[in-house]
C-alpha cells in the first residue's frame, strides 16, 4: 500500500523503489494500492483520447505491466486517485469490485477533500482499500474526526456481502490524513528528528492520541512511526519548510488497517471456528526520502495477509492449446462454474503478456457459441474461434481472458502460449 501527496508535480521518471519492485522475486507482492492527493486536475492534451486523463495512472500502469500486474479498478474524485493493481493470474478470484467516492471540502460541494474506495472480494474475503484526504492544519483534529465518520457512513455498497466500509472483513485506511503534532514547539520537534529519537514526538502525535479516545479508531491497527515526519518539506529538497511559514514536522501521510471482529459466537470449545480466521502483520512501513517532487514525502506499507481461500476454482476455466502457429487453432473452450451470471455482453480478449487492464486486449471475441444455451446448461464446454484477421501479426506471447460483463471483471485466464 502506497499513499503520496504529490502536490500538483508532475510525475517522476522512477518510482521502482517506492514500489519496491526491484527487492528480488521472493517478495514479490500480489496486490498494490496506490493512493495520491493533489494531483493536477488539469487534463492533459497528450492523454486526452487515452482511457486514462492523468500522467499518474499511465505511469503506474507503465511500471507495473512488465511485472505482470493488471490495473483491477481505480477512482478518482479531483485530486484524490486510488489505483488497485494485482497479478494477472489472481484476476478471476478477485470478484465484486466496487468504488465510491465522498467529497467534504466546502461542505461537500468541492472533491478537493474528502475520501475515495474501492472495494472487492479477494478469494472470498470481502477487503475494502480507501484513501481520504482529510483537512489541513493543528486545530482542526475535530474536524478531521467528523470527516472521517462521514466518509465511512456515506460510503454504501451494493449487495449484502458487506454494504458498509467497516462490513468488509479487512479494511486499509490509508491518505494525507493531516494530523499534527500538539503541544511541542518545533525546535524540539526537529530536534527529536534530527537526534533520531521520534518516540518523544509518538505521544503527542494527533492520531495516536485519537486511536484510544474516538469510538470510530476503534480496532484500527498501525505499525510504529520509525520514519521522520513526512511533512513539510521544500520542494525538491529533504529540508523541512524554511518558508515564513515555518510549518512544524508532522506525520500527515499514514497507513492504517482493521479486521473485523468476529461475531460468530464461540463454540463448545472456547475457540473461534478456524476456516474463517484472517491474520495480517505488517512487513515494512517506511516513508521514501528520495521523492523530492512534493512537499510531502511518499509513504509504502507492505503487508503479508493469510487467510483460507473460500475459491478454490475460477468463475470461467479457459482451455487453449500451447501454440497457435496456424489460423485454424485459434479455438478457444471454456467452462462456467455453476451460478456464474453470465451476460450476453461477455467476451474473451486477447491480451500480450505484460497487458496494462481490461480493456487492453489485442483482439476479442464475443463468448457466444453455435449451440450455446444447450451446452452451457449442462456446464459443459462452449467454443469460440477467433478470425484470422483478429489475431496479431507478429510471434509473441498472449494470454486470454474471460471478462465478465456482469462483474466488469475477468473472470477467467489462460497461461501464457504462444502465437
């Protein structure tokens, strides 16, 4: 998980380390959240046909696709963007996807403030990301308090999986969330940073304090703050603000989690039934010192989630041969499990490996078939055939994939074969 207020800069030609994309395979992550505040709002020209109107999301996708992740969903409200990404091959377990956004700047009226989520189910498990940027300045703790409560209790999902932000079995909260430190001036704040000893400044740290005194903190978990504060900085430097302003340190850009507590009463045992329990503990939280675009400094979380799979199989299982060296083996056989809601909007693209989203096929085909109805009853195998003059000229490799229209999902992918 990633959040970064990037102040209205443009984008950086580098942010491999911020994703920690370069740390060896073995920790590879699944899925990336990525959360900004303050992007430019302007639309660029050069993207102005592009299914994406901002440099930030085009960069991302850029960095990520050739470590095989597919953009899942994103939202924007202003300057607030929230971006899911994960391995191609998890796609089909990742179903019921769902954003929604809540603007509280200027009362509501303006997107500028305020929160955006997305949320989906993980192999069974319901898991909402949200990203909020909530209002600026020391003396507006209370303010910020009342924000965040309007944002969980405005934010409404469809279908009774979890319709709330806080139904979700695993919620990451996470944005420029603005607190500040009370009480201490700032030549002892910079100089407890400076000396390295940041657990003088923990306890006077806005959301700490808030964590045991506000009902709605309740159950929202945070590694320790071992980074220096990541506010506020002159841009292009790791000087905090020398501005007349003077503004002090603080730790305004923050990753936080919570698990639902179950309600399932305890069985005859004393000990909760197993096949449900969710555990998270968190790998690394760091601020990233190399960003000098912003006033603020980007902050990365890893975590490493278990949890039983409740989907063992995909919602469609695509067959396809290792190799399609002529026209006539462009056939393609899948099979929908049993309750899958299938659309007569529904197609399989085709997609290079190292494809950016859904959307980025090289060709589809519509997932109609000859004898359709009759054989998809009996969840039999239906068939499609792509034409010779859908398929690519060149030799590479592809994968393909089954995107649901109902779900506006891939419900289904092949391993990479070559054409």
């Amino acid at each position: 998980v990633v959040t970064w207020n990037v102040g209205t800069a443009m984008p950086p030609n580098d942010v491999t380390s911020l994703l920690h994309l370069n740390t060896g395979e073995t920790n590879d992550a699944d899925v990336i959240a990525i959360g900004l505040q303050e992007v430019n709002s302007k639309i660029n020209k050069r993207l102005k046909d592009a299914l994406f109107t901002d440099q930030w999301s085009e960069l991302f996708m850029d960095v990520l696709s050739p470590f095989h992740f597919v953009l899942v969903s994103t939202v924007r409200m202003q300057g607030v963007i929230l971006l899911v990404f994960a391995k191609y091959y998890h796609l089909p377990f990742l179903q019921d996807i769902q954003t929604d956004c809540t603007r509280t700047g200027l009362g509501g009226y303006w997107g500028n403030k305020g929160g955006v989520s997305i949320r989906l189910s993980i192999f069974g498990h319901m898991v909402c990301f949200l990203n909020c940027h909530l209002p600026a300045h020391l003396e507006k703790a209370e303010q910020r308090k009342e924000d965040f409560a309007t944002i969980l209790h405005m934010q409404q999902f469809e279908g009774h999986a979890a319709s709330g932000i806080l139904d979700h079995d695993l919620v990451f909260w996470f944005g420029d969330l603005n607190f500040r430190i009370e009480s201490l001036d700032i030549r002892f704040v910079k100089y407890a940073v400076d000396s390295n000893i940041l657990s003088q400044l923990w306890e006077k740290d806005q959301l700490n304090i808030a964590k045991s005194t506000w009902p709605v903190l309740s159950g929202f978990q945070e590694g320790p703050l071992n980074f220096p504060p990541t506010f506020k900085f002159d841009v292009g430097t790791n000087k905090y603000d020398s501005s007349a302003k003077k503004r002090k340190p603080a730790w305004t850009d923050r990753i936080l989690w919570k698990i639902k507590s179950p309600t399932v009463g305890f069985g005859a045992s004393g000990r909760r039934p197993s096949q449900g329990i969710l555990s998270v503990s968190q790998l690394c939280y760091c601020s990233h010192m190399e960003y000098t675009i912003s006033d603020h400094k980007p902050v990365a979380a890893i975590f490493a989630v278990q949890f039983a799979s409740k989907a063992d199989k995909p919602p469609v299982e695509i067959y396809v041969a290792d190799e399609w060296s002529r026209p006539e083996q462009a056939v393609v056989r899948y099979k929908m499990a049993a309750g899958f809601h299938r659309s007569s909007w529904d197609w399989i693209g085709l997609y290079r490996v190292g494809f950016r989203h859904p959307k980025d096929y090289v060709s589809y085909v519509w997932a109609r078939s000859d004898d359709g109805e009759r054989c998809l009853e009996k969840q039999l195998c239906a068939q499609v055939m792509f034409s010779e003059e859908a398929l690519p000229k060149g030799k590479g490799e592809y994968i393909l994939g089954y995107y649901s229209n109902t779900s506006s999902s891939i419900a289904g992918v092949t391993e990479p074969f070559q054409v």
